[in-house]
C-alpha cells in the first residue's frame, strides 16, 4: 500500500515545494514594496474614518509584523497562477489525455475568478462594511482608532475568503468533466449548500447582516449558475 503512494507522494512534496517556493519569492519582493500595498489596503479604511484619524499600533513590533502580513497576502496573490498550476499537474497524471488538455483553461479561470471575487471584496464589500462598522463604534463614549495589525489580518482573510469562494464555477466545470458530479447532484445539495453558504459569509465577513448578505448573495448566484454549467458539461448521468 504504502509502495503504491510513494509516487504520489513524492509528486505531492515536489507541488508542494514548487509553490511554496513561489511564495516565498513573491514574499520577499513584496516586501519590499510592503507600504505601497498597505496604502492601498488602507484606502477603504481611511475613506470611512473621521478626519485625521489614521490607524495605530497598540504593541512593540506591530508595524513589522504588519508589513510581513501584508507581504505574505500580496505573494499568495501574485503566486496563486503557479499554485493553480501545481494543482493541475498533481491532478493531471489520474486524468485521460483530452483532459489533461484542460490545464491552460483552469489556470486562467481559476485566476480570473480569484481576482474577481478579491475585487468584488475590495470594491463592493469592504466600502458597505468599514463604514458600517466605524459609524457604529464612533460616538460619544470613544472614537474609532483602528488597530493597523488587526485590520491587515482582516482585509487578508477577508479578500483571499473571497478569492477562494468565487472559485465555484470553476472547480464544479472541472468535477463536472471529470464526471464527479451533474447538475442533479448540485440541485439536491442545493438547500445544504445555502446554510453552508451562510456559515461561511458568517465567519468571513465584518459581524454585521449587510456585508453577510453581501457575501452570501453572489456566492448562491454562482451555484446557480455552477448547476448551469455542469448540465451543459456532464448532463446525463446522476451519481447520487
């Protein structure tokens, strides 16, 4: 048993290496540029804040640590067409010969749609929330001083949680051709599928029922038209 996984596992720690190599390459230049790109995390932040008020560090260390996870999340960003890529070749060897062929489409796709859901995140999401949230803890008791560690660790989770979820087209095209799944199993798993929806804008998004709906509403779209896809790619058989 173990003879049999040894190759898969020796191709796995090889994926693995490549991408985690990747990322710390993109790391070290990113960081580098580290206060270029935490402006451009700050600049919803800062359009919601009263006037002269900027984010603090609260303990010793905090700006470092901040520029490395701003670094870190740029790397992931720019490395994830590598990561996306070694994916593929783990997958490739199980797969048929036409289908291998489907590596090109998946990168790309899979990167489009991580950008978009980031940028989705990024324009739509983070604007609605921040002001929310800033206008319902500033008042006469005490005013909004954002912590600059704890929003950078936010704006990352939240924008790659985007990224991630509007992976779904993608990777149920790609299930769909390798005849994993139909459209009928996604339609029987579809009421499941919207309390998970919920669940997971629930614990990426700002505590609030806005940004929640924000998430959640585009990612029950795309299931949606996930089932579209999946009827036109593997439309016959139901494996449920």
């Amino acid at each position: 048993m173990l003879e049999e996984l040894k190759p898969h596992l020796i191709d796995l720690r090889k994926r693995l290496i490549i991408s985690v190599s990747c990322l710390i390459v993109m790391f070290f230049i990113c960081f580098n540029f580290n206060e270029y790109i935490l402006s451009w995390m700050l600049e919803p932040l800062i359009k919601v804040l009263p006037n002269n008020v900027k984010p603090v560090f609260l303990q010793v260390g905090e700006g470092f640590i901040t520029a490395v996870k701003v670094s870190f999340f740029a790397g992931f960003v720019i490395s994830s067409p590598i990561i996306f890529w070694q994916i593929w070749l783990f997958i490739a060897p199980g797969l048929y010969s036409n289908e291998k062929k489907l590596i090109l489409p998946f990168v790309f796709f899979g990167t489009l749609m991580f950008v978009t859901g980031a940028a989705f995140a990024y324009y739509i999401v983070f604007p609605f929330g921040l002001d929310y949230l800033i206008n319902f803890g500033d008042s006469k008791q005490f005013s909004a001083m954002p912590s600059i560690g704890y929003y950078a660790g936010f704006f990352a989770k939240t924008m790659i949680g985007f990224g991630i979820s509007f992976e779904l087209p993608v990777i149920s095209y790609f299930l769909a051709k390798l005849g994993l799944i139909t459209d009928q199993t996604l339609i029987k798993f579809f009421r499941i599928a919207i309390v998970l929806i919920f669940i997971l804008a629930a614990f990426l998004t700002p505590p609030d029922v806005s940004t929640q709906f924000l998430m959640a509403i585009p990612l029950i779209i795309l299931y949606g038209v996930s089932i579209i896809i999946v009827k036109f790619v593997n439309p016959e058989k139901d494996l449920v």
